[in-house]
C-alpha cells in the first residue's frame, strides 16, 4: 500500500465525511465510503476516480475552509487522481509525466508539429504548396500515414490496456468472464450518462459556480460523442478503404465525411465550452497541483477537431500540405498523449463506477479488501 | 458596514433558516427587505449550516417523505420528549403548518434527499436536505438575492432602540437603520460561554460548542432588557455526550460517538454512573450531554470490546486502543485498579441472553448500583477502544415569548406591534426541554414564514 500526501489527506478527509455523511445523496463517493471504516490506497484510487469534481459536497460542506477541518473532498480527489494516473501508467518512468502534465504535453505539441511541418517540407520539396488531385495524400502517402499512425497507436493500445489492467487489478475486479455483467451495464450506463454530474437530484452538479446547473454535462456529452463520432469516421474510413477499395477523399454525403464533419462540430463546441467553464469555475474544489492537465488535453481535443475541419476546407488548395502537417502534429500529440494525459480519466471512472454497481447491489466493500481477508 | 438606504419597510437579524424565509416572505410581499448576517458569508447561516432535516407532518407520502406522520403521533413525541413544557397552541400551529415547509422550500430551490436503500431509518417523519443545512442555505442565499433582499454579512447587531415595545432601529457598529417592522431570527446563545456559566456555574468551562460560533445572543439579551418576555429556561439546551476532541466550536454533527449502547461509560473515577442501554441510542443521545455535564470535570469515556467494532457509525477521531482494561486505563489517564474492578464488576453481572441490537433485546446486568438494562454484553475480546466524551452544546432553548403571530410579547402583558421573532430565538415556545431530531428546523421555517407574512403587513399597511 502507497502512502503519500495526497493518499493521507484524502484518507483525513474520508474519515470526516464518513463520520457526517449529509453528502451520501451526491455521489457514489460517499455511498462507496459509507461501506467502509478504513481507508487505503487501493480504495483510496478507487474513491477518487469515482469523485467527477461536480463541486457540490464542497459547495454544501459544513466543514469547508476556513473552518478548521479544513475540508475539500474534490480537491483532494483531483490531486489524487493526478498522482494514481501516474502510478497506473505502464511503463512505469512514464507516470512522471502526469506531476506537470501541461508542461509536457505542451512541449510536446511544439516539438511534434514543428517535425511534421519540417519533416513534409523537406520530404515534399517544392510540392509543399501545391495542390494534389487526391488532395493530402497527395502530400504524404496513405500507406506511410497508416504505418506511422499504426505503429504509435499499437504502443499506445498497449500502454492503455497495460495500465487498466494494473488499476482492474488494484480494485479486486474479477477477470473478465466472472463479472457480474447485469453490474456492468449498470456502470457503463452510469459512466456513459454522466450520472454523477447530476448533483444527486438531477439539478445539475455544482460547477461552475455553487448554483447547480448543467452545462458541464451537456459540454461534456458533445466532447464524448464529438471524440467518439470522429473515432467513427476514421473507422468507416479504414473499412471503406480496405473493405471496399475506396481511398479518401470522400465526398459530403459519405459515412466518413458525415460521421467527421458531426464528431469535429461536438469536439469544438464541447472543449470549448468546458474550458470556458473551467476558467469561470472556482479554484479551491479544483485542486491546485494538477493544474495544466485537463486544460492541454481540452486544447488538444479542439485542436484537433479545428485543424481536421479547416483541412476539409483547404484540402485541394495549395495549402493542403501545411494543414495537413499541422493537423497530424495535433492528432499524433493526442495519441502519444494519450496514455499519460488527461484521456484515462474515462477507463478509471468506467471501471470505478463498475466496482461501484457491484458493491452497491451486494451492499458490500469490494476495493481495498486486504490479501489475507482474501485469501479467506 | 454600509447599507443602500437607511431605512426599511422589512429589516432582518439573522441569516439562518429562519431570518432567510421571513426575508424571502417578505420580498415576495413586495416589502423592502434587508438581511442582516453576524457571520462573516463562508459561515453564514447560523446553526442551520450544521443541520440535515426537518420534520414535517403528512397525511399520506409527501416529496421524499414515505407513509403517513400525523397531528397526533407529531404530538406524541412532542409531548414526550416535552414532557410537556411546551405552549400547546403554538405547538399545534406548528405540526400542522410544518406540512407545507416542503413544498415551500423545494419552490425555491431547496434539494431534498430521495431515501436511499436502507441506510436511513428516518423516511417517514424527517425530511432530509440533499448535501444538508448549508444546501438548503445557499438555495435560499440565491433566492433571496434574486428578490433583492439586501443582505450583509459580517454585520453583528450591536444595539437595538425600542421604545415602550416599538422598534425604532437598530446598530450594526457606528451604522444606524430604521425600519417598519422588525424580525428577531439571531439564534441563541449557546456560544457564549459567560451566558453559559450563569446557568451552570464554572462547569461550562467545560462545555464544547457544537454549533455555530456566532451565536452568542447578543440581540436576545438586547430584546429581554428592552422588555420582552422571557420564555424556556438559561440552562435548558440541546445537549449531546460527543468527543471530548472536538474543535471548542463548530464541530458539528461529525463529533458524535454513537457506541455508548454498545459499551460501557465511566467518570473521570473510572466508575459506572447511567445504565448505557436504557433505550435505542437515537432516542437517548440528547440525555447524555447533561449526564457527562453533571460528572467530575464534565468527562467520561466511553469503552467497548471487538464485538462491538463497525456496529455502530463511525466516530470521527481515533480510538484509543489497548489490549488490556488496565492499559487503556493508563492510556486515557484513569486508575487501572479501579476501571480493572468496574469492568470485572459490569461482567460478572451481566444475564445471558441473546444479543440484538435492533431491539430492545432486554439482555442486562444484574446486581450493580447502575445497571445496564438492554444489550449489556461482557466486555472480554481484546482489543479495547475507548472514546473520551464531553457535554456538547448544539442550541439553547431560552428565548422571547411569541404570539400565534410570531409577534414578539413584552414582559408587562403588551405584545410589540412590529417586532416578530422567528427560530432558535423563539423555538423554547415549542420545545420547553427535551429534543425531537428536524423539530428545530420545523420551528424556523413555520415561523420564519410567519414572521415575514407578518412584517410585511405591518410594514406595508395591509
């Protein structure tokens, strides 16, 4: 069992709140605490990847600074989220790159895009500015795009699947044909509604501001579904291109251009709006050291939905090549943002919200169980 | 402090839930309302920041609430927990006015809490505020700020002018304001420990403030020297054993120790002095601030066994453990000869009997001075916790005497014709002695409403 600052604090805080209990109607956080009467690490991560930062256990707290106890539970959850990220990473040096994640993607970002514009201009000479019959693949081929975005995207796979099965472990899951699969509808069905960031009545949770609304959710759900809508058009894509024989460029009233043209609308609108909140939103419930972390991955959501979009638009212009290498410089620092940025939030809370369906039903602590009570 | 104007058809002493509903009553009314709050706004709502429930009467399923609470049954726990120090007329008008605070309140934003599956027992009479008291504050905050109630923080009354039972104005530091009619919702005085002292002697010393700090009475004491009529007696209070490591104020519901049914409770002597299993813990709690009060140095200590361990809420501090009486003894500062022969004493007494904590299971001792009457088990698996209490004052129940009006009553017979009291100033009318869990929110919203209908009316002409 890990024991840091930020495992200590949450550990202080949990034990206050299970001994007041007037937030257990927010959120499964609490109904998931109220099962216990210790807290460690392991149910400590599961406790915070629970926690959506709605805000309104602090807005409502009776303990809130500056009352001595000092309490913050959203604050204390986003830092220990920051640091259990990192210790759920595979490879493991790389779970460092979570203490100053905005740094490091942003950096990042400039090195990479600056590659794929150097990169294209060198490769492409004096074709650089010019337009192509069959537009960007014109400028860098398909198959050399599909190896080195292949290539990236296995290695980020198997980050992914290394870390979610690190964490699956941690919180006592069972291996995948022993779920109890009627609580795993129950959890994707949480997870995929936002069930958490309804305050507990359906109000809305407390963010921006203390007045419960429900903006965050509505944002929230178009970057979901702007991201998974995109997903979608590249997979159309892939299918239409090997299935079918039929290279982009596509046209309007295609599956990929339709699925594309709808996921990058969701994925403006929807970081867009989360970071307008985000920058109206209190500080204290945000937590203070993981600042930058889901501020780069909105900007990189928006980013590459704003790029793809203007590509669309100047596909068959001269400027095809320079958008092109920017929008792949985006796209690529997603991807190898992916595994160590603010994208695993979404598998940590699935999984939670999950072992939080499980323990509900059985009325029973499921996560932080210790080995020997196991093995009994 | 500077206020818009200097004078008000509608001025309010008191942001709790009490003053805020008059405010907002008033509001609606079309009354020139201004709201005055003693705290600072991080703290603002006096004791209702620490509340989670109201208990309102219903006849049939009412918003979160389950079957039927009604008039008489209401009354029936009045009267017992009363013992019949009450004013029955006002009493009534409350169980039967508590019915539409719900509906009231939810209107303006209030979010209730729908039961959740089987962990609370309290369904049917009280209903629960979602996230509690400081919820329900900050919807009716909002609320009134969207009616233009004035409302200041930070903004202690520090003097009143009333003469011959007629609000003139009043003094928040060197800032005077008028007003037509006034209302009186500025809580008790259970934070100052002076007041205390007066009551009890030099053994409030000792008491810990589980309330508000900011409820020490000032404007209560101004309106009894002004003339109004005493009502409830100063050593009469909401008064809970909770640990004795809790903040000196403000700690609110989280320093409850709820496992004195479970255990045994000894005095600073190590010696028994009150049958710990009298009656189910929810209805026995109230008693134990002032049995811990009447001991030397207003301690006691709780102890229990393993058996007894996650059987009961868990406490907010640590346990002090030991694997022997006579360590934890040490541990906690007691005799371990003494605690040793108690506990010896305790166990041989205890009659078998099956064990059941759901019921009064009638499982006792037999023999001792003090015996424990239900779920007396023996204290013989290792390790041992104990939990040091304290008295723990939440309110006090002495306030000014109110008319059905919620209009304030003079010593010599008069009522005031423009000064009306709402909540804990004036919840000794209702609640003599005694507790009832969510009686004294039910208080402040029936009144505060009350007041504020009738300070608009007074102040408008109507």
């Amino acid at each position: 069992m890990r024991s840091t600052d930020k495992t200590t604090e949450a550990a202080r805080v949990m034990s206050i709140c299970n001994a007041c209990r007037y937030c257990e109607g927010h959120c499964a956080v609490f109904q998931a605490m109220e099962l216990r009467l210790e807290f460690n690490s392991d149910t400590l991560d599961y406790l915070a990847n629970l926690c959506h930062n709605c805000g309104a256990c602090y807005h409502n707290c009776q303990y809130a600074p500056p009352h001595e106890f000092q309490l913050n539970v959203p604050a204390a959850m986003a830092e220990l989220r920051q640091e259990n990220y990192g210790v759920y990473a595979w490879p493991g040096f790389m779970g460092k790159l979570f203490a100053n994640n905005g740094l490091w993607v942003s950096f990042l970002s400039i090195v990479v895009i600056t590659l794929f514009l150097g990169g294209t201009a060198i490769l492409t000479g004096d074709d650089f500015f010019s337009a192509h019959d069959n537009a960007f693949y014109g400028v860098i081929s398909h198959d050399v795009l599909a190896a080195m975005f292949g290539a990236v995207g296995g290695f980020v796979l198997l980050a992914l699947v290394v870390s979610i099965v690190k964490f699956w472990r941690t919180i006592n899951l069972p291996g995948p044909f022993r779920l109890d699969y009627p609580r795993v509808m129950q959890g994707i069905k949480d997870a995929l509604s936002l069930k958490y960031l309804d305050g507990g009545n359906g109000q809305g949770c407390s963010y921006p501001s203390e007045t419960p609304s429900m903006a965050r959710r509505w944002f929230h759900q178009m970057t979901f579904w702007g991201f998974m809508l995109c997903f979608a058009a590249t997979s159309s894509a892939t299918v239409l291109h090997y299935g079918f024989d039929l290279p982009a460029p596509y046209g309007y009233l295609s599956l990929p251009k339709l699925f594309g043209i709808l996921g990058g609308l969701g994925l403006i609108v929807g970081p867009a709006g989360l970071l307008i909140l985000k920058a109206r939103a209190d500080a204290a419930p945000k937590g203070k050291t993981n600042k930058g972390m889901d501020v780069s991955f909105l900007v990189l959501l928006f980013l590459t939905s704003l790029t793809g979009l203007c590509l669309m638009f100047v596909r068959d212009t001269q400027y095809v090549g320079v958008m092109l290498s920017i929008h792949l410089g985006v796209v690529m620092t997603l991807f190898l943002s992916m595994p160590y940025g603010k994208f695993v939030h979404g598998f940590y809370r699935l999984i939670a919200l999950i072992v939080f369906a499980v323990e509900k039903n059985d009325h029973k602590q499921v996560v932080g169980v210790c080995q020997d009570k196991k093995a009994a | 402090m500077k206020t818009e104007s200097d004078h008000y058809d509608v001025l309010v002493a008191g942001g709790g839930q009490a003053g805020l509903i008059a405010a907002i009553v008033a509001a609606e009314k079309g009354a020139r309302v201004c709201l005055l709050e003693g705290a600072p706004r991080t703290h603002r709502g006096g004791n209702t920041r620490h509340t989670r429930n109201l208990r309102p009467m219903h006849i049939g399923p009412l918003s979160v609430l389950s079957g039927t609470y009604d008039e008489a049954e209401y009354w029936d726990d009045l009267m017992r927990v009363t013992k019949g120090k009450t004013n029955e007329t006002l009493a009534r008008m409350t169980l039967r006015q508590s019915t539409e605070a719900v509906d009231w309140l939810e209107a303006r934003g209030v979010q209730f809490q729908p039961p959740l599956g089987g962990t609370l027992h309290l369904g049917r009479t009280n209903a629960f505020f979602m996230g509690g008291g400081k919820q329900l504050l900050n919807a009716l905050y909002r609320h009134a700020d969207k009616l233009g109630v004035e409302v200041h923080y930070d903004a202690m009354v520090t003097s009143v002018e009333i003469s011959e039972g007629r609000f003139k104005s009043l003094q928040v530091g060197d800032h005077t304001i008028s007003a037509n009619a006034f209302v009186a919702a500025a809580g008790g005085f259970e934070a100052n420990i002076e007041w205390l002292k007066e009551a009890w002697g030099d053994i409030a010393e000792n008491f810990l403030i589980r309330g508000t700090p900011y409820n020490r009475g000032d404007l209560l004491r101004m309106l009894l020297d002004a003339g109004a009529r005493q009502i409830g007696e100063p050593n009469q209070c909401h008064a809970v054993a909770i640990d004795g490591r809790a903040p000196k104020f403000d700690g609110g519901i989280c320093t409850r120790v709820d496992c004195v049914s479970l255990g045994i409770v000894v005095n600073r002597n190590a010696e028994r002095f009150y049958d710990e299993g009298e009656d189910f813990w929810p209805k026995r709690y109230a008693i134990w601030g002032r049995l811990v009060a009447d001991q030397p140095d207003q301690v006691a200590h709780v102890i229990i066994d393993q058996k007894a361990r996650g059987a009961f809420m868990p406490p907010v501090f640590p346990a002090v453990v030991a694997d022997t009486i006579g360590e934890l003894a040490q541990k906690i500062g007691l005799d371990p000869a003494t605690l040793e022969k108690t506990v010896a004493d305790y166990n041989a007494a205890v009659q078998p009997g099956k064990f059941d904590h759901t019921e009064l299971d009638g499982v006792h001792t037999s023999g001792l001075v003090v015996n424990k009457t239900n779920w007396a088990r023996t204290l013989d698996h290792p390790p041992y916790s104990a939990y040091c209490l304290r008295p723990g004052i939440t309110f006090t129940y002495l306030g000014v005497e109110v008319s059905e009006k919620a209009q304030m009553q003079m010593a010599d017979g008069t009522e005031s014709p423009n000064i009306f009291a709402a909540g804990e100033i004036m919840a000794g009318n209702v609640l003599g002695q005694g507790y009832l869990a969510g009686i004294g929110m039910t208080i402040g919203n029936v009144f505060g409403r009350i007041a504020g209908r009738e300070a608009a009316d007074y102040a408008l002409n109507r």
